[in-house]
C-alpha cells in the first residue's frame, strides 16, 4: 500500500465492548420503559379528552344540532356521553414493542369517523410531536443506564 495511512487504535477495547453488549442487552428489553411510555400516553389522552383535541391540537369537530337535542347529559363535551371512552383505553407490552388503544369498536367510528352515519372522524389516539418527544427521552434515559 503506498500513500498515506490513518491508523485507529482504540484503547480500553474491552471497556467500548462491554458498553456496546450492555447497550445492546437494554435495548432488547425495552418493557419496563414501554410500560412507562403507555403510562405517560394514558395521561396525555386524558388530557386530549380534558381539551377535547386531536393528536396534532386540532379541535374535535362539534356535535351536530340533532345529537345535541338528544344529548342529555355531558351536552358541552365531545366524545363523552357517561364517561365511559376514555375509561377503556389500554397498553399492552412487550420486550420489543407497545399497543395502545381501546377494545371499543365504537372508538374506531370517532377515530376514523363514519360517513354513512354523519359521524365526522374524531381522532383521539394517536402521538403529538411532544408524546413522541416524551417516547424519545424514556428510551434514551433507558439506553443511556447501560
């Protein structure tokens, strides 16, 4: 080989090694931050539900005049009849992974609306920038013990 050459020695091998096996040990066990990241989105929807706003901050289509002379109890909240929707939402977790939502299949009519029914879409679930901000800094906080 003629020209210049960059050699790269690593001192303490052993110690970059031992971090980068106890990274990679963290990282397959994320279930104990997930958990944490299910509970701090159960907050976050409960507020949604407080404010009565999309994911993305965006108000949740009003309810037609029709519902409203029906209506007769929570007649100033969306998507809260008895109080019951809000209630039904889960997380279930893994080592690897996060499911966060409702069992309701009525909760998939507001998320995703139902036009044959005049149901506009009303969507609940879902990240803000600041719940995925929120995800981010768990799993870091995670990573970074190792």
């Amino acid at each position: 080989m003629s020209g210049a050459v960059v050699k790269i020695k690593i001192e303490g091998q052993e110690r970059v090694e031992a971090a980068l096996s106890g990274l990679a040990r963290r990282a397959a066990h994320l279930r104990p931050t997930l958990a944490d990241i299910g509970e701090y989105l159960m907050l976050a929807h409960q507020e949604r539900f407080d404010v009565q706003e999309s994911p993305e901050g965006e108000p949740w289509a009003p309810l037609s005049e029709r519902y409203l002379a029906r209506k007769k109890r929570n007649r100033d909240k969306i998507l809260v009849l008895d109080d019951v929707l809000a209630g039904t939402l889960r997380y279930q977790t893994t080592a690897s992974s996060l499911l966060f939502g409702t069992d309701r299949i009525y909760g998939a009519t507001h998320q995703f609306g139902r036009d044959e029914a005049g149901i506009p879409a009303r969507p609940f679930l879902g990240l803000s920038s600041s719940d995925e901000d929120e995800a981010a800094r768990l799993i870091l906080a995670h990573l970074a013990e190792a």
